[in-house]
C-alpha cells in the first residue's frame, strides 16, 4: 500500500486550523515548546523537518476528498476529528460522521494524550469516543474503529511542518484502544512501515513517502538493521553506542526513542553541554531555545549499533529573520525530526525489528 507525498503547507492557529498550500521555500511555523505554536509569517532560510502521513476517505458528502492522518510512531491509538463537534474546522480536517450511513458509535469513551518529548508541546490531549466506519484507504475498503475527538486541547492534528491534519494513526509497538492500525495490517497482508524522507540541504526537491505493507527498498542494503530495544512503553528504540560533534567523544551507550512527531532532538545533558560549547550557543530565556551563528556548521553524529548516522547544521538548526536556534533540548533521548532527514526507516512488527536506509550517498 503506497501513500502519497509530501506537501509543505502553513497552518493559522487562532482556535481554527485551516490549512492552505505553501510554496515549497517557505514554511510558516516555529515551534517552541513552552509557548502555543503560532502561525509566523517570517520566512525560514532552511529547517529541514516533514511530516509523515497517510491518505484515506471517509463516507459522508466530501467522500471523493483525500484527507490524511498524521503518522506517530511513538503513541498507539488512531483518531479523527468529529466535524459534528468541530464545525468550524474545513472538511479536509474533519469527517462528519452524521453525514455516513455506516457510521456506529460504540459509545466506548476514550482520551488520548501526547506529551514531550515526544511532541513540541508540552501537552497535546483529545478526548473523544470509539466508533467504527468504512474507510478507504489506497482504493481498499476498510471497516476499522478509531477514535471519533469531540474535543482538543492544542492541536494534535498539527503537524510539525504547521500543516493541519485530520487526525493522527499511531504506530507504536503497543496495541491501543483502537485497531486501524492492525486492520491496514491485515489489509497489506504484512506488519510493516516504511518512511522515506528525501531533500537537499537547502530544502529543494524535498519528498516524504510512506508505505504499508511494502518495502520500497528492498533491493537496497540497509546501512543498519537491528532489533528494536526492549521498553516498557513499548516504542521504537534504537542503541546510541557513541555521539560525537567537533571531534569531541561521548562513548556511553543510551538507549533512544524515534519520533516522528517532534521537530526536535531531545539529549542528555552532556549530550547538550556538549553540542552548547562546540556551537558557542546561549540560551534565550524569552524563547526557552538555544541561539547560535546562523553561519553554524557543526556535524552530530550519532552512532547506532556502531554505524554512524550524521546529523547536518540544516537539519537541526532553523533560521528566524536573522535570528539562528537549536532544534535541541534536554531530555531522555529522542530523535526527532532531523534525525530522518534523507533516511529511509522501516519498522518491521513481526520481526520487532528496524531497517534504516542511506537515501543519498
């Protein structure tokens, strides 16, 4: 099952997300994690980040119309936004479920939750109830359950890039609630998930794919293939054996958690201190964020089962008017967004394994 491309779009949060297209070059959202995400008209010279996600259509009168769940690795439930109960979000962001015929309230009530690290925001949170419907997905007939919101605090429909989704389909580890995603399982005829994220360094020809079921890189040798570490949140976990940035050495192994959620990556302390110094940061108390020479052009790298996966200054520096910060925080170890950046990973669940892909050279 082959799902579509990435497409940049800003997102306006003034209570209402409406989301509209965007020229490529540009991008309207800084995230901040102690303040509520803004739509920020100042252009971004380069922020590498995207947002995965997977096409569907739902039954009521905007049935032809694509809408697209926000794929999250790092939670376990699927969940769509109730335009009986969100009115005045636009029918690309919410399905009317009085509008289907097929539509069942299962009357089960549910909240969800999505906290940081794993999210830009402090606390993202829905509350809703389990339905069931037929969804299409890929030209496939799905009748699945999943959670129905019927309110939000935040916006986590929101992706990282501002572009407003119409919900979100977990793909933890974890079984939730709900089973969209075991039913899209079922329905490829394998567990598995791939994410491809492709891009120069100045943000052109940038690409975003996933798919279910398949591996579009099969013919390829993963630079790394390993099994997942064991956690009892039952997330996708990889063996940081080794960081380094300008020369400068931490050999203890950390476990890390993968997010596609976050535009951030969440370090240690002297993981922190470290990349602090060599980048000649200072905080910024205002913004809560780490300020460095736009002209920055330090390198992470970070070491995975001994293979080393460096991170560019592109990737996890963004650029404000004339103003640079560190897309790095402190925190148990997640890789976010810049992590992905012109990898393909693949989260096999039978195997309980992971397969990460070298895009470009």
């Amino acid at each position: 099952m082959t799902l579509i491309l990435y497409e940049l779009v800003c997102a306006n949060f003034l209570g209402i997300v409406e989301a509209f297209e965007a020229p490529q070059h540009v991008t309207c959202k800084m995230q901040i994690p102690v303040f509520l995400a803004l739509c920020i008209t100042t252009t971004w010279a380069v922020d590498l980040r995207t947002d995965f996600s997977i096409t569907f259509r739902y039954p009521d009168s905007h049935a032809h119309w694509p809408r697209k769940l926000l794929v999250d690795i790092a939670s376990s439930d699927a969940f769509i936004y109730d335009q009986v109960r969100f009115p005045k979000l636009s029918s690309t962001r919410a399905v009317n479920t009085s509008e289907s015929k097929t539509f069942n309230n299962l009357d089960i009530p549910v909240s969800i939750t999505y906290n940081s690290p794993f999210a830009d925001e402090k606390t993202d949170m829905i509350v809703g109830y389990v339905g069931e419907d037929n969804l299409k997905f890929d030209g496939k007939d799905l009748r699945t359950n999943l959670v129905f919101a019927t309110l939000s605090f935040a916006d986590p429909g929101k992706g990282i890039t501002g572009e407003g989704f119409a919900g979100r389909i977990g793909l933890a580890k974890e079984s939730g609630k709900t089973e969209l995603r075991d039913d899209l399982f079922k329905a490829a005829g394998k567990k598995l998930v791939c994410l491809l994220y492709s891009t120069e360094l100045d943000g052109s020809n940038s690409s975003t794919r996933v798919t279910i079921g398949t591996n579009p890189l099969q013919d390829r040798t993963p630079h790394l293939q390993a099994k997942s570490l064991k956690n009892e949140f039952r997330l996708w976990s990889v063996n940081v054996t080794r960081f380094t940035i300008g020369g400068n050495i931490l050999g203890k192994s950390v476990q890390a958690y993968l997010s596609t959620t976050t535009n951030f990556l969440t370090v240690p302390s002297n993981y922190l201190q470290l990349i602090v110094r060599q980048t000649r940061a200072r905080y910024d108390e205002k913004a809560s964020l780490y300020v460095v020479d736009c002209a920055t052009k330090n390198k992470l790298f970070f070491y995975i089962n001994g293979k080393e996966f460096p991170i560019e200054a592109q990737s996890y520096i963004a650029k404000r008017g004339n103003v640079c910060y560190l897309k790095v925080r402190e925190g148990t170890l997640v890789l976010g967004s810049p992590f992905f950046v012109n990898l393909g990973v693949c989260l096999d669940f039978e195997k309980d394994e992971f397969s990460i892909y070298r895009l470009k050279p």
